[in-house]
C-alpha cells in the first residue's frame, strides 16, 4: 500500500521534504511550509540551548579555576 503524503511533523519529515526539493522532485505546498517552520523552529532552539550553556560554562568558570 503506498504511503499517504501529509505533512510533515517531525524534523526527519521536514529533512525529507528538504531533500526531495534538493533533488528536483515535487512537494506540495503544505509540505514546505510545514518544512520551513519545523526547520525554523529547531534553529530557534538549538540557539536556544547554546546561549543557555555558554551562561552555564561562563558561570561555574569561576570554580573551576580556583
């Protein structure tokens, strides 16, 4: 049975999705778009969480230089 096109939800979707526009090959509308904020929304988190540990590192610097 072949596999029912919906849009993605998952960051391994949207990177499926990125690679079929990579290739040339269609996607729906939907599909990007979904793609597109997925993608967006995992960049804001990885800066997120890179911002959250340089304050951490900057923090305990302190008590590891003692």
């Amino acid at each position: 049975m072949a596999r029912k096109s919906s849009t993605p939800t998952t960051i391994a979707d949207a990177l499926r999705c990125v690679k079929k526009v990579r290739q040339g090959k269609a996607c729906t509308v939907a599909e990007l778009k979904a793609s597109v904020m997925l993608l967006d929304d995992a960049r804001k988190t990885a800066l997120g969480t890179i911002r959250t540990l340089k304050d951490k590192i900057a923090f305990m610097m302190p008590f590891t230089n003692r």
